[in-house]
C-alpha cells in the first residue's frame, strides 16, 4: 500500500469524482484521474501512483516523498 495522499472531490460540471494526489502537484497536471463513484476514483487514483513511481524510477527521476500528518 502505497502512503500518498488523494483528495477525491466531486464536480459538478464534470459530473465524477476527480482525484488530485498532493505530492505530485508540482510535476503532473491535476487532477490526475478521476472516476464515476468514489471507490473507482480511488482505485484510479492508487493506480496513477503506481504508474508514475514506476516511470520515475526507471527514467532515474527523483520521486516524491509521501506527506505524513503529525498528530501530536
């Protein structure tokens, strides 16, 4: 399980959830995927992850650490 973080939010115009992956918002145009119910948003969203850490890993690019929240 990979430890980025997703923001799934609803559209109205676009009638989907549509997913944005905070890490990676300076290196992929948001948002990245999105889906027809919530659960396939997610999915796609844990697939675009996979894709992307592969392709950066393989062309030698940096990847982006995962956010971590800090309760105290």
């Amino acid at each position: 399980m990979n430890r980025y973080s997703m923001i799934i939010q609803w559209s109205d115009e676009d009638q989907l959830f549509l997913v944005t992956i905070p890490e990676f918002a300076d290196r992929v145009i948001m948002p990245c995927t999105h889906g027809k119910t919530r659960e396939e948003a997610i999915r796609n969203g844990e697939e675009v992850i996979e894709i992307y850490l592969e392709a950066w890993q393989v062309e030698g690019e940096s990847i982006p650490e995962p956010s971590t929240l800090q309760i105290a």
